[in-house]
C-alpha cells in the first residue's frame, strides 16, 4: 500500500482498503437476506394480525425498521475488521509504516460510515417496494441520512470495542450475535417501544437502535414517538462515548 505523508492521505489510503475489504458481495448477501426476510415473509405474515401500527401499516412500520437494523449489523461487522488486523499481524504491519494509530481509529470510522450508508441504501431502495406514504425531498433524505450516519458511529465503535476485548473468534461471534440479537429485539425495529413493563421500557429508551428506527421513520414517513432533538443528542452522546472507548482500547495496544 502506497501512502500519502499527510495525515488525510494516510486516512484516505486506509479507508479506501477498509472499505473494500469489508464491501464485497458476500458481505453485500448477507446483509440483505436478513432484513429482507423480516420485510417480505414477516411483514405481510404479521400484518394479517396486526394491519397497522401508530397509524401506518405493518409492512412500513417493519421496512423503515429493517433500514436501522442493516446499519446495526453492518456497522458491527464492519467494526470487527479490527480483530481480524490484529489476529493476522496486519495491525502491527500498517503501524509499521507511515501510519498512526489515530489514523487507523478513524479510518475504521469513516469505512464504518460508508458501509453502513451503502447496505442501508440497497435495503432503502427495497422497502420502496412495500412502504406507503413514504416522504422522499432533499430535506427528508439528509435527514435520513445524518440519523443512519449517528447510528453508525455507536454501533461501529461498539464493534471495534468488542474486537479489542475478546481473544477467539468464537467468542466474537457469540459476543456479536447475542448483540445482535438483544439490540435488535429491546428496540422499536419490529414493534413500538412503549410497554407497561417499566424496566423494558427503559432499555428501549436508552438503545440507540430504538433512536435510529425511530428517526429513519420520521425522516420518511414523519412519524415519531420521542423528541427528535433528544434522540438526536443522546446518539451523538452514545457515538462518541463509544468511538472514546474504541479509540481508548487501540491506544492500549502494545505492539
């Protein structure tokens, strides 16, 4: 690799082969079977039970929804190329050359954003297909577009925060899958986030997905059950107490 002297050379050089290497088309795949099941086979399977939800159907309610679990899941994976640099003595190799550990932190960070925009955008384009009353301006794209941006950091930096804690890759990969799992099913993605249980409650609150899925749907079909503004702020106060501590784990590494 051929790297620019200047710090925003070496950040390029490094996000571009971040990127690339996280954006193939298995990767691509994988990313979209997924939400793709959950729009088209327990969207229409649900919406014969529930037809409509906070006043829009299921099938939207459950598309806008599947939109900021594919930035969930993909800025995790893509956050995890970390262990994968460390494991395969690349980590050590780049450090090597004319590159810093900032620079590498927010090269993940860009490659992060960038997947996760590119994955949500393919599912984006799908849920076109089975949403109504979807609002598509220049002010309601941006808007979409900032809140996938927000979500990413957290979730990416999540990511790289578990690359650096765990030692094996299975233990990644269960690390990875239950949070998938306990992000995805205590936020607002598949249902509303009110409940009269009031310590689910709270965890729908304070998950970040919850403020992403809630967002994407205000931006796009305008509906919304929390302070915009707040959700804001709390994603910005999430992202960056999280990008910290990811960049707090890389800087422990002794090389």
């Amino acid at each position: 690799m051929v790297a620019n002297s200047s710090f925003a050379g070496n950040v390029i050089s490094l996000t571009l082969r971040n990127f690339r290497a996280s954006l193939d088309r298995e990767f691509l795949v994988i990313q979209l079977v997924l939400p793709l099941f959950f729009i088209f086979v327990a969207g229409f399977g649900y919406t014969l039970i529930v037809p409509h939800v906070q006043g829009i159907s299921y099938e939207t309610f459950l598309a806008t929804g599947a939109i900021a679990m594919t930035v969930m899941s993909s800025s995790m994976l893509s956050g995890t190329m970390i262990w994968f640099d460390r494991n395969f003595r690349m980590f050590e190799q780049i450090l090597m050359g004319p590159f810093t550990k900032l620079q590498y932190i927010t090269s993940v960070t860009l490659s992060v954003i960038l997947t996760a925009l590119a994955s949500a955008a393919l599912v984006f384009l799908v849920s076109l297909t089975v949403s109504t009353g979807v609002i598509l301006s220049v002010g309601s794209i941006l808007e979409l577009f900032g809140s996938l941006i927000l979500g990413s950091l957290f979730f990416g930096g999540f990511g790289i925060f578990v690359s650096l804690r765990v030692k094996s890759s299975e233990a990644l990969a269960a690390t990875m899958n239950l949070m998938f799992f306990v992000f995805t099913f205590l936020s607002s993605v598949f249902y509303p986030s009110s409940s009269k249980y009031l310590v689910l409650r709270v965890i729908f609150e304070v998950n970040p997905l919850t403020y992403v899925a809630d967002l994407v749907r205000r931006s796009l079909v305008g509906l919304s059950s929390f302070n915009p503004k707040a959700e804001v702020i709390a994603l910005i106060i999430e992202g960056a107490l999280m990008i910290y501590l990811a960049s707090w784990s890389i800087n422990r590494i002794e090389l």
